[in-house]
C-alpha cells in the first residue's frame, strides 16, 4: 500500500468560526473513517491543508476539496510518497495560521506559490514538533489513534 503526502492551499469562502467547525468536524469524521491523517492551517485568508493516508484515499479526498464551494483558487502545493506521516496521531488537527508564517500581504502578492516543496512541508514539521493548540469548546474533541504509516 502507497502512502503518500499532499498539501494544497486555497483561499476561504465565507470564513467564519461556524464555517471552521463544519470542516474539522466532516474531516475528522471521513479522514477517520478513511485512515487519512493531516492537519489544517487556517485564517481568514488562507487553507493549508496536509492530509496523509493511502493514495487513492487521499486523491479522492481531494478530489472533492476542489468541488467544495467553501474553498477558492485551490491549488496542489506538492504530493508524494511517504515512509511515515508527521500527524499519525490525528484525524485533522487545527491550527491556526502562526506568527512565523506568511502574513497576509505576502499571501496576497502570492507568497505560497513562490514557496518551495521544503518550505511547505517545513511549516507542517515544525508544527508536528510544537505541542498542539488548546481546542476551543465548539470543536468536537479530537481523538487520537494510532494508524499505521
């Protein structure tokens, strides 16, 4: 069985606390069910989405990412094969867009697409390294299980 990784970056329609609880809990609840881990980036401005499982899962989890009307000018950073998974542990963790990252106006002048595959995947290691953000009350907990790499 493949393992791969893949990253994509899309612009947020309709951002909202409510419009986040909806995406964490649906990808919680199929990346469970899927064996996909992964971790979500997010702000007002910006999705940076890892998600890391079987290939055909994963693509196909892709695949309707770019047909979700809650996502904008979706665009495949990078994709690869993996030995092991930085978030095995979790079905989606969420974290928001950090200080060392880009700021809004980089993001806008188009900061992620001059970014290189080490780059990308640098921001999703560095947070696999930092202890998780605490999770606010309206998010439904997040349950950790041990999936194969």
């Amino acid at each position: 069985m493949r393992t791969m990784q893949l990253v994509y970056a899309s612009r947020p329609f309709g951002y909202d606390d409510l419009t986040l609880a909806s995406i964490l809990l649906q990808a919680r609840d199929n990346n469970a069910r899927n064996g996909i881990t992964g971790c979500l980036i997010c702000r007002e401005d910006l999705f940076l989405q890892m998600l890391e499982g079987q290939r055909d899962l994963v693509t196909s989890t892709f695949s309707r990412i770019l047909r979700d009307e809650r996502h904008v000018d979706v665009v495949n950073l990078l994709s690869s094969e993996i030995h092991g998974r930085l978030f095995p542990e979790w079905s989606m963790r969420h974290d928001p867009a950090q200080s060392w990252m880009w700021t809004p106006k980089e993001v806008a002048r188009g900061a992620i697409g001059g970014a290189s595959d080490e780059e990308i995947r640098g921001i999703f290691e560095r947070l696999a390294s930092d202890r998780p953000a605490p999770m606010v009350n309206w998010l439904t907990p997040q349950r950790p299980r041990k999936l194969s790499p």
